[in-house]
C-alpha cells in the first residue's frame, strides 16, 4: 500500500549514521556465551535507551546478567514486544578484523553479534526512539526486550515470562533473516546420556564393561532414530533430526574405559517436546539391554527451546509482511526457519503470536568468523518495525 505523508515522515526520520553507530557500539561490548557476561553491553543499552527517552529497566536474572527492557507509551496494558538477546557465541578463531572493533569496511558492520543479533537490537531501539520523536500517539506500549542466555539455556526469556502482568498482543523477534517473514522456527534440546560401566587393565578387557562399546551401540540406535524422523515432514519446516555433537569417554588407553557420555541434538517440530525426545532416547536405550551386560545408562534434558509456526493469513504475518516491503524490504514470501530461536517461548507459554524478521543472515555469517551485517539491511529492518508498530499500535494522523 502507499505510505500516508505522516508514514512517510516517520521512516525519513530514522537515521541511519545513528544505527550504524549504536550497532558498532554495541559489538564493542562483547558479551560471548558462554561464559555468559552481558553485564556490560546491558549497562551500555540501558543507558542508551534512556537517553533516546525510553522508559528502561534492567532485571537481574543471575549474576551479573541483567535483562534489559525500554518501552514507549502507555504501561499496563498488552502491546507490541520486540524479543532480542545481548548475548553471542564466543568469538574464536579466524577472523581476519577485530571481533569486538566494530569495524565499517564495504557498507557492512563487523564483528561478533554483529548479525546475531545486535543488528536487530540497534534497529528496534532506533525504531522505537524514532517514534517516540515523531510524536504519534500510541494506544499501547512497544517495547524492547533485550535478554541474556538465548544461545545456551534460555534463563532470560523464561525470566520475561515470569514477570508479573508479562503479555503482549504480539513479537517481532529481530534474528537474522536477511529480511524475509519467518512464521515458523524448528526448536531445538539438548539432551546428554551418561554410561557407567566398569573399568579394568586393559590387558584384561573381559573382566570390565566397556563404557564406549556401550555408547557405540547407543550411537547406532541414535542413527536409526533419526533415519525414523523423515517419514514425517512439516509442510514449512521440513523433517525433525537427531544429531550426536559430541562423545567423551575413558580415562587412560591402557584401562577399559567405564564413563562415557554422548551429547545430543534434537531439532523439533511444532507439537514436540523435549520431554517426548528424552523418552524416545530412554526407550531406544532400553530396547538395547544394555543392563544384562553391566552397563547403566541414564538421559538428561538438558535445554529445549520450543518450536512453532503460525498460518500465512494471520494478521501479524500479514501486517509484519506489508510493513517491511512498505518500508522498502525486497518482497519475497514467508517462510520456516530451520534454526530455533526465543519466539518459541512466547508462542508455547504466553500464547503469543510471533514472527522472525531481522537484518543479516543466520546461514551466510552468524557463528562465523568476520561475522557482518549490511547497514542499509539494519536500516530497512528500523524503518519496517517502526511503521509495523505505528500501524499496530498508534495513532498515525493523515
């Protein structure tokens, strides 16, 4: 549709040296989980927030990781949230800029988080600031939640839920996208099997029970489990999978080894839980009989992340969709996300609808060596959220 004079306004006010300089600001701040210490990029937000006159507040959710929240417009009553995370993954090896410089080289921040996700954290608080200094009325809040752990266990976004009177109309979770309406995410647990068997010389192997010959039966079970998977397939998202990350075992080569434990992926579909994942790893482990040969083996769930998806015609998906090619987003459709993300959370505990919508790419540069983000990206991505909640929640005179 053609933006009114009032919408074209309020996109020409979003600036975009202002975003460029809060995202290199940002990325200046390292925050790597783990070991989780978004202590100092929270600070910075929050008083950036503040200063760009937003109501801001910082929750401490474990030590030395604060929640940040800033909102505009009346409290109290369900609005438009905005889900971002502070935290990244570590930096690592490779990079061939300064992970944390911040760098501007060919129209492109760099820098760990650059893309995941403080692109989309710079361009919901210009977007938000920008509407607060264009004046318009808003009926309801739009806020920015900034929370810590998204890349490990989710303590922050679980925190967001606990808050007394927490809810919202609806989300726009800022990952990486390049752009594009993702309606769905697979979810994503971790879950771990730990084998006990018993150790001896190794020049008498009979007389142990070999904790990694054990694992490798269980690997194998893993194996079938997941060529299981591909009998179902969601229509946006694919099939759900099982993959063994990683194996730790043993003690000395010169003893048969009696720990091992395997570390698994589990990727979900909308409707599976991580509980329902654990029991199918207890029951393919039990089929094994590992008992009658001395060996214990035992699961934990360790972190899930929920699943969802939303249908096409719903009316955040639309809005959502319209506002970014209004705002001057390449039009492409809606699509499923093989990756997991905080909206999952929402969707599952609050009944909150949410769509994925963010500068960057998850495939291309995320958890990846000289991580980037285009800046005419994260402008587009300002100008799409701040018309969204201009037309969702506010009073936009002719």
């Amino acid at each position: 549709m053609a933006l009114t004079p009032a919408e074209h306004g309020l996109l020409e006010r979003i600036d975009r040296s202002e975003l460029t300089e809060l995202l290199q600001q940002l990325v200046r701040h390292p925050s790597p989980n783990p070991p989780g210490c978004e202590a100092s990029v929270a600070r910075f937000l929050a008083e950036t927030c503040g200063e760009l006159g937003l109501r801001t507040e910082v929750e401490e959710v474990a030590g030395g990781r604060p929640n940040v929240y800033a909102s505009l417009g009346p409290a109290g009553t369900p609005g438009l949230l905005f889900l971002t995370h502070t935290d990244t993954v570590p930096a690592g090896e490779g990079w061939t800029h300064p992970p944390f410089g911040g760098v501007v080289a060919d129209g492109r921040v760099i820098g760990r988080g650059a893309a995941d996700m403080k692109a989309g954290i710079a361009a919901a608080a210009i977007a938000i600031a920008t509407l607060a200094r264009s004046g318009i009325e808003l009926t309801r809040p739009v806020t920015l939640a900034a929370v810590i752990d998204e890349e490990e266990s989710g303590m922050g976004v679980r925190a967001l839920l606990e808050r007394p009177g927490f809810g919202a109309l609806a989300a726009i979770v800022p990952e990486p996208t390049e752009l594009q309406t993702i309606i769905g995410c697979r979810g994503n647990c971790y879950v771990d099997v730990e084998i006990t068997g018993r150790s001896a010389h190794a020049g008498l192997p009979q007389e142990g029970r070999n904790a990694i010959y054990a694992a490798a039966r269980v690997v194998e079970a893993i194996r079938r489990l997941h060529d299981g998977l591909a009998s179902r397939r969601h229509p946006l998202l694919g099939t759900a999978s099982w993959s063994v990350g990683l194996i730790q075992g043993g003690t000395s080569t010169a003893m048969v080894p009696d720990r091992c434990r395997i570390s698994l992926d589990r990727r979900l579909l909308p409707g599976e839980s991580g509980e329902e994942a654990q029991a199918q790893i207890d029951d393919a482990v039990a089929s094994l009989d590992l008992r009658s040969d001395g060996i214990d083996a035992r699961t934990e769930l360790l972190m899930e992340i929920p699943s969802f998806a939303l249908e096409p015609a719903h009316d955040l998906v639309r809005g959502a969709l319209r506002a970014s090619i209004d705002a001057g987003a390449p039009e492409r459709p809606v699509a499923g996300w093989t990756a997991a993300c905080d909206g999952g959370y929402l969707m599952r505990h609050a009944r909150i609808p949410a769509v994925v919508l963010g500068p960057g790419s998850v495939v291309e540069q995320a958890h990846r060596p000289d991580e980037s983000v285009p800046i005419v990206e994260v402008e587009l991505a300002a100008r799409t959220y701040a018309l969204y909640a201009a037309r969702r929640v506010g009073h936009v005179t002719p």
